[in-house]
C-alpha cells in the first residue's frame, strides 16, 4: 500500500534526511579522500562535459517498477522540513533516476512532465549514437540545473516500500506509475569503524557496483564477507555528484584486506539487487618503490604494484625486474593505476 499524505513528511525526514556529522566526517575523510585522489568535490558547471554521462548504465537492470497501474497523485507536499528553500547545502544529485517510462513517450514528453520542478534535460545511455528521441530501455535521466528542482521533485512524489513513485502519462498511456530514485550525496561515503585509521594501502577498489548501492550497504556486505570494514565509499562524478559505479572499501587488518583481494570477485546482494563485481587492489600513484626507496629510479613514484600475496609492494622498474626474475615470482602482473581510478594489469617487458 502507497503511504498517505501524512505520513510523507515522516518518511522524507528519516529515509532521505538523517543526521549526518559533516565536520566530524570530513575530519575523518578529508585527508584520506585526498590520498586516493578520488573526487573533485567542488564541483563542475551545470551541462559541461555530459559526454561523460552518455555511456552511463543504471545498473539495475530497469527492473522493479509499477507495471502498467494508474496513480493518482495529490497536490505536492508541503510539510518538507526543506521546503522553504532556506538551505544552501547541496544534499542530492543533480542528476536523477527515472525507471518505468511508457515505451512510446519521447524525449519532448518527459521534459514536458518535469520541468515544472526546474530548468533540465534528458539522458540515457548511448543517446547520442542511437539518435532516438525515445529511451530504449524504458528509463532516462534527469539532469537537473539546480538541486532545488530534485527537492521539488521528491517533494511531489508518492513512497512505497522504501521507493518514490510519480505519474507520467504518454500518448497511449495515462497516469504511469514509474520509479524515482535519487541519489544523497550523503550516501556516498561511511565510516563503520572511526575509531580505526583509514589505510590506503589497505583499501579496495570495487567495480561495477550497482548505482542504487549505499556507502553503507557496500560497507554492511563486505564487512559480513570478510570483516574489519572501517570505511566504504562509492565513487560519483565530479559535475553532477552521481555514482559512476565503482567503489572503495578500506579495511582495518591486513587478513581481511587480503581475503577481498584474493577472492577477485564479490557477489552483492541487497534487496533486488544480486550483482557480482570484481574487487582489486586500490593502487596508488604517489608511492616509493617499497624495495629501493627511490634510490634506483631518482627519487620517482612507483609505477607498478603487486597485487600477489607474497609481494603486496610497490616497484620501481628497476626492482619489478630484480626481484621477479626470482623463480615462483616470474608470472606476477604489475598493477598501475588508469583512468577513473580504475587499476590494471600491464606487461612488462623484460629488458
């Protein structure tokens, strides 16, 4: 059953906005975010470089939405504790979920059935190459100019069973149900242990995490599989703040830092979602070759780390060819750091 009316300001005050400490978080966070060099946190101008979000897949498979049933939906609420505008603090993305669409609504018709809330576009994945003016998969983004027009949005819709719905109506279908899912930016990092130091060198990296995955859900997960979780965060652009589907997990104990990264691959499994990601290594790009300290390669960062049990080091190139000409050592596969944080393997030539 859709909650009531007076139920919406209950269930927004706690689902979407719990305390958060950002001062306590950010002292914990700041300078271990800055290690792993993760996110720029300031942000980038509305509507610059959205080819970066063009190839973005929801992950969720577009599942779990109302079929075809009809929602009538009353006036917007207006018992939001937020709703007089009075914050400045951004507190979700600006860019929006949307599943469940008509199969013949176009892009013109979901613009027209939201911009009432605020300046946006439309995008889906692969939008550009398709040339369709309608989503292929039946949902899109909203990509809104203001956060404000998010709030708005979530003001108006309708929970039920931990999800918002809203109505659309396309030229054969009237008053759709279909799924919203915002993202908190709150929700993109979680520190389960604060009584523990975040190690880099003991951090995991976690891709293809399903972008509906919490901070805290990713942490609960990893933590029943392998323990000693202090912290996890899931990785989110920097222009509009929303996960990009990969994740970090750091650990307090090298055993359990060992045991996520021997096991190669995770299943998640939360809710609807049951997805099996890959966790690697996090590697780093500021690092001395743990072997020389420097002192055959000038004083240079490491460029490879070994993700093998027995080695667990960063090398110089110098030292990567010294100590795995060793016998049982010779088939390692250096690890460096790419694009998007994400680590991998590279040959390595002999010389």
């Amino acid at each position: 059953m859709l909650r009531s009316e007076g139920n919406r300001s209950h269930y927004f005050q706690h689902r979407y906005n719990p305390p958060v400490d950002n001062a306590a978080m950010g002292a914990i966070l700041g300078p271990y975010l800055a290690k792993l060099k993760v996110r720029d946190l300031e942000g980038k101008p509305f509507f610059a470089g959205l080819d970066e979000h063009l190839n973005d897949d929801d992950g969720s498979g577009g599942g779990g939405f109302i079929g075809n049933n009809q929602l009538q939906l009353n006036s917007p609420a207006r018992s939001s504790p937020h709703s007089n505008g009075s914050e400045t603090t951004e507190r979700f993305s600006r860019k929006v979920f949307v599943g469940g669409l008509p199969p013949d609504i176009d892009e013109e018709e979901i613009t027209t059935s939201f911009n009432q809330y605020g300046d946006l576009i439309v995008d889906w994945p692969h939008k550009a190459e398709s040339k369709s003016y309608f989503p292929p998969k039946g949902y899109a983004f909203l990509l809104f100019q203001e956060e404000r027009g998010v709030q708005k949005l979530i003001e108006t819709c309708v929970p039920d069973d931990d999800k918002l719905y809203i109505t659309v109506s396309s030229p054969t279908i009237k008053n759709k149900a279909v799924q919203i899912r915002p993202w908190r930016l709150a929700d993109a990092d979680f520190v389960l242990d604060a009584s523990m130091p975040l190690d880099p060198r003991k951090t995991v990296f976690v891709g293809g995490v399903p972008r509906p995955l919490k901070a805290y859900e990713l942490a609960m997960i990893m933590d029943r599989l392998y323990g000693g979780v202090c912290y996890a965060g899931i990785d989110t652009d920097p222009e509009l703040k929303y996960p990009k589907g990969a994740g970090r997990v750091a650990f307090s104990n090298q055993q359990s830092y060992i045991a996520a990264i021997s096991a190669r691959f995770v299943q998640l499994q939360h809710g609807d979602i049951d997805k099996r990601v890959e966790v690697k290594p996090y590697v780093l790009d500021d690092q001395m070759c743990d072997e020389c300290h420097g002192q055959r390669c000038g004083g240079k960062f490491a460029p490879f780390f070994c993700a093998n049990v027995t080695c667990l080091q960063y090398y110089c190139e110098q030292c990567w060819g010294l100590i795995h000409s060793r016998e049982g050592r010779e088939y390692h596969k250096p690890l460096v750091k790419e694009g998007a944080d994400r680590p991998r393997a590279v040959p390595f030539r002999w010389c």
